[in-house]
C-alpha cells in the first residue's frame, strides 16, 4: 500500500486516481500510523516552500517521514512541489526544507537573451536522462510530461540528479538518492506518460 500524503498542499486525489487506474492500493492520509505501515510514501506539492514546511510541522511529520526516509529507507517520491521540500532551503522562503538531498530551490531568472520564455514554466516538456534508474527508464525519457512550476530544484552532486530538462537552463527535474526520488512534473497530469512513472514507483515498492 502507497500512501499519499495530504497537508493541504496538492490534488492528492488526482494521484490517487491514477494509482486507482493502474491498480494499485493507496491511501490518502496524513495521520502517523498510516505513513508508518506504508510500503511507500508519495510527498506531493502545489504552492510555496514555507507554507508547505509549516504544514507539516503543524501535523507533526517531520521526525515521521525523516525516520522513515533516513532510518526506515522507505521508497519516497517527491512531486513538484515535494521535490522541491526535500532540499536545504529554497529562495521562495525562509524556512528550512527537509535537507534529504544537498540542493537549494532557486526562481527562474532568465536575461534579455529568453525574453520569450514566461514563468511559470508550464505545459508540456521533454527529459534528458542521465542515470539508469527503475523510476525513469531510457524508454520513459522520449515520453512529455508536464509541468507547471517557477522555482526547479538545484542540485549540488551531479549524482543525485536523475534526469533534467531545457527550459532556459537546463535544471534537474527528477533526483534520485538511494530511496529518495523527486519529479518535478506532475505524473498525475501527464496521462500514459505519468502513469508509467507511478507504476514504475509502485514496482520499487
């Protein structure tokens, strides 16, 4: 069983339903005993960095999902948002992330030279894959996803990044430490293509 985590900061049911199409048993939840029983924990996200964190800390999960994430190393997947809150810290905000993976989360600023280019990034992109992975397979990486985001994730060891995409810059967006995995697209709105990164996640599990 695949727990999703709702603190009020994501359509949980969304990924649900998705999780629902491929067949596999989740549970929407924010209670401690649940994400404890859990084979896997989805960390889901829309909205600020501070505001996320100060979420979680009024449910209590922090010593939770760090046991489990550090101690316990259970599969975890970060979505969005969620990625981003396993970093150190993030310019949107002041507040500290879970610290999982050494990155900060930084705001697109691009220079006369991508004028076009508009913040959010929003709607369908590519991904250059740049590890073997169970999550992302070589197949998966000619598939879109899609994305709708203005701050992506930073990371400062190459090896944690999983794959990444052009947008401006190019910017990680998916990682992967040991159990610890993170999209920054939403699979939940990328239909076969996101399918098959959640199916991927629940075979890890």
């Amino acid at each position: 069983m695949i727990a999703i985590i709702d603190y009020g900061m994501g359509n949980v049911g969304s990924i649900k339903n998705m999780f629902s199409r491929i067949g596999i048993e989740s549970i929407i939840t924010s209670k401690q005993e649940d994400i404890i029983i859990a084979n896997g924990i989805i960390l889901p996200g829309v909205g600020a960095f501070d505001k996320a964190i100060q979420n979680l800390s009024k449910l209590d999960l922090f010593s939770t999902l760090n046991h489990i994430a550090i101690n316990n190393k259970k599969p975890i997947l970060g979505i969005c948002l969620g990625m981003q809150i396993m970093a150190k810290h993030s310019e949107e905000g002041s507040l500290e992330g879970l610290g999982w993976i050494d990155a900060e989360v930084r705001k697109f600023n691009f220079n006369e030279n991508y004028n076009n280019l508009k913040i959010p990034h929003m709607g369908w992109n590519n991904i250059i894959l740049k590890k073997k992975s169970k999550l992302i397979s070589d197949n998966d990486q000619k598939s879109r996803y899609y994305f709708v985001h203005s701050y992506y994730l930073h990371a400062n060891k190459r090896k944690d990044i999983l794959a990444e995409t052009q947008y401006g810059i190019q910017f990680a967006c998916s990682i992967e430490k040991n159990n610890l995995f993170g999209v920054q697209f939403h699979p939940e709105k990328s239909h076969k293509y996101g399918m098959k990164i959640l199916r991927n996640f629940s075979n890890i599990v």
